[in-house]
C-alpha cells in the first residue's frame, strides 16, 4: 500500500483522523472514567464509514465507567445505535440465570 498524505484524503477521512487520534490517546486512560462528547461524527462521511465510525467509537469510549454521549443528525448512526443497544440487552439477558 502506498502511503496517503492526509491533504490528499477525502474530506470525510481529514475531518474524522484528528478525533481518533485524540480519543485513542485519550481511551487509554484506565485509571478514572472519562466522559466523551462528540458532535456531529458523521459529518462528509458515507454510511457504512458512519457505522464503522459507531463501532469504533462505542469500543473505545464506553470501557470500563467511561460514557459517550453523541448529538447526530444522521438516521444512519440512530438506526445502527438502536442495532448496538438491542444487541447489548439480548447479549446480558442470554447470560442471566433463568
């Protein structure tokens, strides 16, 4: 793979690369729990980059006592939000004791 200036991405890449590398910095901080805000994620990104971009941050931002809180517009990160959710409530009622 060639390398790829990052002024030569696309808009979308440029805008998300400099919070990923903050918040990877920041996520690994185990020793007090962290409150993570980000507005708006989505912005200049397709939807499937959108959900992956969701994945990445519920990952790294929800460890431990950490919380995220997100403020979108998009229907894209609501629907695979709602996916995320539905999928934590059926993974921790499949292991309660019956």
């Amino acid at each position: 793979l060639m390398p790829l200036l990052l002024s030569e991405a696309a808009s979308g890449i440029q805008s998300v690369t400099p919070m990923l590398v903050l918040l990877e910095h920041l996520s690994r901080n185990t020793e007090q729990a962290q409150s993570f805000i980000i507005e708006e994620p989505e912005l200049n990104l397709y939807p499937t980059a959108q959900q992956g971009l969701l994945d990445w941050l519920v990952e790294k931002c929800t460890r431990g006592e950490n919380d995220l809180t997100i403020t979108t517009h998009s229907p894209y990160i609501l629907s695979h939000l709602n996916l995320l959710l539905y999928a934590y409530q059926v993974g921790t009622k499949k292991n309660e004791p019956r």
